[in-house]
C-alpha cells in the first residue's frame, strides 16, 4: 500500500516537474548539437532522453570543485549523457546517490594500496572522473564538453562513470549490473569473461583495440568502457564485438547501431 502511495506521488511530482521546468528549447538543441551521438537518436528517444534529463537534474544536486562555476549548459551537457544508459531502465536507477561534483579539468588523487606482504604503497593518479558506491560521482567539465569529439575514439567520461553506478547497484563492482536471475546472471558471466579474457590477449599484444585499453584493468571497467563504444560508436562495436554488444543490448534494453538514425 505504501509503495503504491509513493509511486503515484512521485509520478505526479515528476509531471509537475515536467509541466513547470522543462530544459529550454534553445538549451536543448545546443546539446544535440554538441553531442552528435545524441542528436543520431530518433525523434521518440530524444523526446524521451530530454524528459529523463529534466527529472535528472530535478533529483540531483551539482556542486562546483575548487571554485569552478556551474551553469545550466554544463548541468544539461552531463544530464543528457547521464541518461541515455537509463534511456529504457528508468531514471530510478540512479536513486542510490544524489551529488555530482564538477572539475574544470582532470584532477591528482593520493591513492595508497597495500601489497601481499602488508606493505603500504603510496601513488598519485590522475582523474578525468571517478564514481563511488552510495556518490557522489565526480567529472571533469573539460572531457564532458568534448565528449562530441572525444566519442570519435570511444570515449566518453560520464557514460563510463555512470556505467560504474549501474555496476555498483548490487554493491559490487563486479562488471555485473544485476540481473533478475540466475541464469541471465550465468550468461552474464559467460560472456563477458570470455570477451575480456580476448581483449587483455590483444592489450598484452600490443594490438590496437576499438574499445579503451584502460578497460584491461579489471573486469568492471572493461564493462564501464565497453558501455561507452556500445552508446558513442554502437556500429563499430556491433562488427567488432558482436556477441559483447548483443550483451549489452539485452542490458540496456537498447540496439543503438539500429536506433540512431542518418544523419
């Protein structure tokens, strides 16, 4: 009963929402046409992407690091791209954290780690965007902006870092998003392994990968990086990795190579 109760209340919230703060028409159209793997996207799935990124930034609370000034171009820039994984799984996805902390540019982490032997090692790493268990995510202003280009090479900081949310909602950064049983859970697994075990082979080989040899890291963020191709350059990784993007188009509920439409 009360579940039924919020669900109703927050449909009406949204719609108000909807009605009464809609992302400007003009502010719209800039985004499109900053991010052409947006623009690609049939008519219903932009309308549908504009509406998820209205009740996103409705939900979710922007904080500017190191005195760097947010506007509303950079909060839509990183609500557009943040929803389109969501685009058919729904914005409640993201229900489990609320801050998004913006950089003007890449950021220096202190990182320590300790080895078998008990030993802690201290190290620096550079950072375009980070995401934690429970938020806030973290992002660099300057790789989202360029995000357009950048998706020439498959890369695309906010779907990779909200690809980790999606990974982490079962607490596990595992590579596995949950799944609604077992069996989806062993085919999950059966792919995915197989197809990072292939791509460290090649990383190791010295060849050149479509997806970011950074994805050889571990086996989550092979699943955060593919996620980036599978939505910023969907037909490449469809002739490349087939049986990964059928993977995630049965995920994502989504088959972007089919979906965007020509230019």
């Amino acid at each position: 009963m009360l579940s039924r109760w919020w669900r109703r209340w927050r449909k009406l919230r949204d719609e108000r929402i909807l009605r009464r703060r809609p992302i400007p028409d003009a502010l719209w159209q800039l985004t499109l046409a900053r991010y052409p793997f947006l623009a690609r996207r049939g008519p219903a799935d932009r309308a549908m992407l504009r509406e998820l990124a209205t009740l996103f930034l409705a939900r979710k609370e922007f904080t500017g690091a190191q005195g760097f000034q947010l506007s509303d171009e950079i909060a839509v820039a990183v609500a557009a791209q943040a929803c389109l994984p969501v685009l058919r799984l729904g914005l409640d996805c993201y229900d489990g954290f609320v801050g998004i902390v913006m950089h003007r540019d890449e950021v220096v982490a202190r990182r320590e780690v300790m080895d078998e032997s008990g030993v802690v090692h201290h190290y620096d790493e550079t950072l375009t965007g980070e995401a934690m268990e429970g938020g806030p995510v973290m992002l660099s202003w300057r790789d989202v902006e360029s995000a357009g280009e950048s998706a020439e090479w498959g890369y695309n900081v906010v779907i990779h870092e909200f690809a980790h949310v999606l990974d982490m909602r079962d607490g596990l950064a595992d590579g596995m998003p949950p799944l609604p049983d077992r069996p989806a859970r062993e085919q999950w697994m059966a792919v995915i392994s197989d197809e990072y075990q292939r791509f460290c082979e090649d990383v190791d080989a010295g060849h050149d990968t479509l997806l970011d040899p950074y994805g050889a890291q571990s086996i989550d963020e092979f699943f955060a990086v593919a996620t980036e191709v599978f939505f910023v350059a969907p037909a490449d990784m469809a002739a490349e990795h087939p049986r990964l993007y059928r993977l995630l188009a049965g995920y994502y509920l989504q088959d972007p190579a089919a979906e965007t439409r020509a230019p």
